[in-house]
C-alpha cells in the first residue's frame, strides 16, 4: 500500500485524503500547526517544514510527497526529493511562489500577461510607475494569497501609501508591480498532468472574487471553442516546460476577447472544488492518480456547476442540503473572519435549473449577492 505525504494540512490536503481513502491510499500530513483540520483524516507530523528532524520522520514514512500550498520552503522540496519522489517537482513550486519568476516565464513561453514590473525599492516603485502605468496593483512577490499583501494604486500620489503599506516586506518577499486589469470576467484553467506527460483539463471555469478572494465558481464557463482551446494551450505549454507532475490552476483574467495570465497555482485549486461532484473524476483524485503514476481519470462533466465558498463561518447547511443536487463541505476548521471554512456545490443537468437552484440557496441563505453575479451569467 502506498502512503502518500502532504506538506501543508489544510483543507485540500483534508479532501485529497477523503478522494485517496477510495482508492486504497494512507496518507501523512505535516503542518506546523496541530489542529490543522486534514488532521482528523490522517496522521499527522507536526513540526516546521525546516526542522530537519521533522523532515526526516515525514519522509521515512512516506512513499511519495505533494503539497497542499505553494509556500512550502523550495530547500525543504529539494531536501525530500533526495530522498523520495515529490511532485510537483521543486523548480515548478519554485516558479510559482515568486510572482516574478512566474510572469517570466509565462512572457517567455509566449503567454501573454499584464503589464509588471520589480518594485523592490522605492526609487524602482516610481519607475515601475513609470513604466506600468495607472491604474496598477502592488503586490508581494512570494507568500501571498487571498489577496493578502496588494496594494492598488489609481494614481502616481497613490505611490507613498503603497510603499508605507507593503515596502517595509520588500526586502523579505520582493514587490511587483502589475497593471491593474480592467476585465470582464476571471477564468481559471484546473488541469492535470502524468507523469508520462499525459494532459487533461477540466471545463474552462468562471470565477468570481470578493475582496481578493474566491466567492463563487461556475462550471462550464461560458465561452466560444477557440477561446477556450487557447486557454487549454497555455496551461499546457506552461505544464509541459515545468515538468509539471499533478493537479495545477491557470489564472486567467479575460479582457475584450484577450486572455491574460495573473498566476499559477502548484497544485489542486479552489475553483476545482465543483469537481467533486460534477466531473467524472475530480481533482483531487487525478491529482493522486498523476502523482502515483496511475492512469489519470476522464475530466469531463455532465451538466452545470456552481460551487459557493463559505468564508468566515459556516451557514446553515439545510437549504443546500434541500437541493436534489446539492452538496456541503464543512472543513471542520473554527470560525474567523476571512478564513475559508466550507463550500457548496450544487449542481444541474440545465443552466436554467442551476439558476432556479442558486435563487433558492441565495435567498434562503440571504447571500443573494453571492449567488446573484453567477445566475447574472447564467441568463445570458
Ligand atoms: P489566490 O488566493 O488566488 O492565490 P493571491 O493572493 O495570489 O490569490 P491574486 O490571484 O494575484 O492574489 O489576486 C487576487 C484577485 O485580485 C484576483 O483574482 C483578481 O480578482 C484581483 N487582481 C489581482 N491582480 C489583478 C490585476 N493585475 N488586475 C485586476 N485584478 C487583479
Ligand atoms: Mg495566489
Ligand atoms: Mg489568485
């Protein structure tokens, strides 16, 4: 029997762990905090991801290593993969926890992205400026997520609050400045790579942020052949020249026809969360069955899905449970402002079901502004 290591105990290290019980799998999860909640489904280690000590009992336990975050220390990754199997493999995860590094290589594998440049002093935040342009978002270049660490700038006097905000982390995680993306809709490419280079991707996906995090995700998106192919052929451009061995998300922001790439997630990602239930396989099993070198499963889904997160605490399950196809994840975490604790994804065979499905859900859970934006897309 094969146990597989998580770095990072988290809610997808929790649903990784309940889509492996199936497929006969064990797994070990360390995390430096102890009630991390992917530890009620697995054993865990806990310990810092440097602590060599620590490394040292997760690796001797384990017989492959993945992650369930992308700021896993890169010595740390390349510490376990001399010693076993780890995927994605360093350089990816490398890539993806710098901002910088990232655009880089999206620019050069042909990929087009938003307008950035390095601010990591303030001189260089007035050229960035300079070169940019209004309006624009400053952001740090590692450890962020949500959108925890940007800064967005309307105009040049804008500058001084920015730096006073976020230039006292510059030495530590480096700041980029991006120009600020008038789009219209946010798409998210979730795909999956063997590791005999075999590629898939799930339905293109919308997505929907509030305040820089996710709110809601709509699957299929609604898109023409050609923009959705050519969404598909940057996330496997990108997966092939990295390498890349698992689940990963493409970001996308979609401008007038045009696709620009905002970043990559290094592994399963919350806009696949609808694959649970709507796809023939989800992410989290792929991403195992990629991981393990098994044959991946088929990406397609039946119908329409829209999953809604539940950040801060967790609603009143009864609406969604009410629903002929609706489905409730409650990550067993305690409430805070901010955090993601649940989703739900609910799911039907018609757009219009879907629409008269989400209506009821929004409403009862007085979240109709959560749910409106997705039925808005749904009627078009
Ligand atoms: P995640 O939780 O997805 O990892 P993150 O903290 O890495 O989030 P981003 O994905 O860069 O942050 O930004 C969060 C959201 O902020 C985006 O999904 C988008 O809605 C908005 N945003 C970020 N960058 C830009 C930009 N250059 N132009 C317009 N909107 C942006
Ligand atoms: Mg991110
Ligand atoms: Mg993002």
């Amino acid at each position: 029997m094969n146990t597989v290591g998580i770095l990072g105990g988290g809610q997808l290290a929790r649903m990784m762990a309940l889509a492996g019980a199936s497929l006969g799998l064990r797994f070990l999860v360390m995390d430096t905090a102890r009630d991390a909640c992917a530890g009620q489904f697995a054993p865990m280690v806990v310990g810092d991801y440097v602590d060599p000590a620590a490394l040292a009992e997760f690796a001797s336990r384990i017989d492959v290593a993945t992650f369930d975050f992308e700021n896993v220390p890169a010595q740390s990754a390349q510490w376990l993969v001399d010693r076993i199997p780890v995927f994605p493999n360093p350089r990816a995860l490398g890539t993806a926890q710098d901002r910088l590094a990232e655009k880089t290589l999206f620019r050069e594998l042909g990929i087009p992205v938003p307008d950035f440049a390095v601010a990591d002093t303030r001189e260089q935040l007035d050229e960035a400026i300079a070169r940019v342009g209004m309006p624009c978002i400053l952001k740090t270049r590692r450890l962020g997520y949500d959108g925890k660490g940007q800064f967005r700038l309307r105009t040049p006097a804008d500058a001084d609050a920015a730096w006073d905000a976020l230039g006292g982390q510059a030495a530590k995680v480096g700041l980029i400045l991006e120009g600020f993306v008038g789009f219209q809709r946010e798409l998210s490419v979730v795909a999956v790579r063997g590791r005999d280079g075999e590629f898939r991707t799930w339905p293109l996906t919308e997505n929907w942020h509030v305040d820089g995090v996710l709110s809601a995700s709509l699957a299929p998106a609604s898109a023409d052949k050609e923009l959705a192919e050519r969404a598909f052929a940057y996330a496997r451009k990108l997966a092939d020249a990295l390498d890349y061995v698992g689940v990963f998300a493409l970001e996308l922001f979609c401008r007038d026809g045009e696709l620009l790439a905002n970043e990559l997630a290094p592994r399963v990602h919350n806009s696949g969360h609808w694959t649970i239930e709507g796809a023939e396989t989800s992410q989290f099993e792929n991403h195992l069955r990629a991981v393990l070198g098994l044959p991946l499963g088929d990406t397609r889904m039946l119908g329409h899905a829209c999953m809604l997160n539940w950040i801060g605490q967790m609603p009143d399950p009864t609406p969604v449970l009410t629903e002929a196809s609706g489905h409730w994840h409650d990550y067993g975490k305690t409430a805070r402002d901010g955090r993601k604790v649940g989703h739900a994804t609910l799911r039907a065979d018609s757009a219009v079901e879907l629409a008269e499905a989400l209506a009821r859900v929004g409403s009862r859970l007085q979240r109709e502004a959560q749910v409106a934006p997705v039925i808005e897309r749904l009627a078009e």
